[in-house]
C-alpha cells in the first residue's frame, strides 16, 4: 500500500487482502499509530491502541497464527453505514490439519490519509469446513 492515498471504499477490501496474505507490514500500514482497535472472538474481547500489538499479539499471533495457513479469500464485501465503512470477508483457513471457514465482519472509519484510526471486528470462530474433504 505504501503512502499512496486510497478511496475509502477500498479500504475494508485492501484490509481483508491483506490480511488474507498475512502480509505483517501492510496490515500494520494500515492502522493509525495510534489506533482505536476492538474485536470479539468466540470466547475473548480484545482491545489495543498499538497497531503492532494488533497486528502482532491478536491477528497474527493468535487468530490467523503461525500454523494456521490461509488458503484462500473466499469473499469480500464492503459497505458503508452513513460515515462508517464496513467489510466482511470470509476465509478458508487450515488449522491441525483441518480446513476450517472463519467469517469477520468489521465496521471501521478511515482519515484523510486512508488509513483506519477506529475499527471494530466480530469473528465467527473457526468452523468447520462442511465442503472439506
């Protein structure tokens, strides 16, 4: 992404891509420093001001880990809601072996700049692929 300046509207899908490739630094590019982040998780309420502890100690560090591979971006939508933005994206993940979907759904602002100073994420958990082999 460098520091080109995006449309909003394309922020949720560059975000979802990203995250898809568990591309590190260009989630990080994403997020203001610092960042209003809030999420919940089947189990956890998660909240940090630090991009890096986003990115680092909850997207990649335990949801999408290091032994989880993303195997596929399965869908992207965005949206808005007046002056909010949304995107839900949903992911084919393997994990212990097992292909799981795991949807997010998350309603974010962007500056001036492009990047995101408030998001809130809602994850599904990790589910059982009913299509896997």
């Amino acid at each position: 992404m460098g520091r080109a300046v995006m449309a909003a509207s394309s922020v949720g899908e560059v975000f979802a891509r990203t995250l898809a490739a568990k591309d590190h630094d260009g989630l990080c590019a994403l997020l203001t420093d610092p960042v209003d982040f809030q999420a919940l998780t089947p189990g956890r309420h998660w909240q940090t001001t630090s991009p890096r502890e986003a990115v680092d100690g909850f997207v990649l560090g335990v949801w999408f880990g290091p032994g989880d591979t993303i195997e596929e971006l399965r869908s992207v939508t965005c949206g808005r809601v007046a002056d909010r933005h949304s995107v839900t994206y949903r992911l084919g993940v393997r994990r212990g072996g097992r292909l799981h979907a795991v949807e997010q759904h998350a309603y974010f602002d962007v500056d001036d700049a492009g990047r995101v100073p408030w998001i809130r994420i809602v994850c599904s958990g990790y589910r059982p692929d009913a299509g896997a082999a």
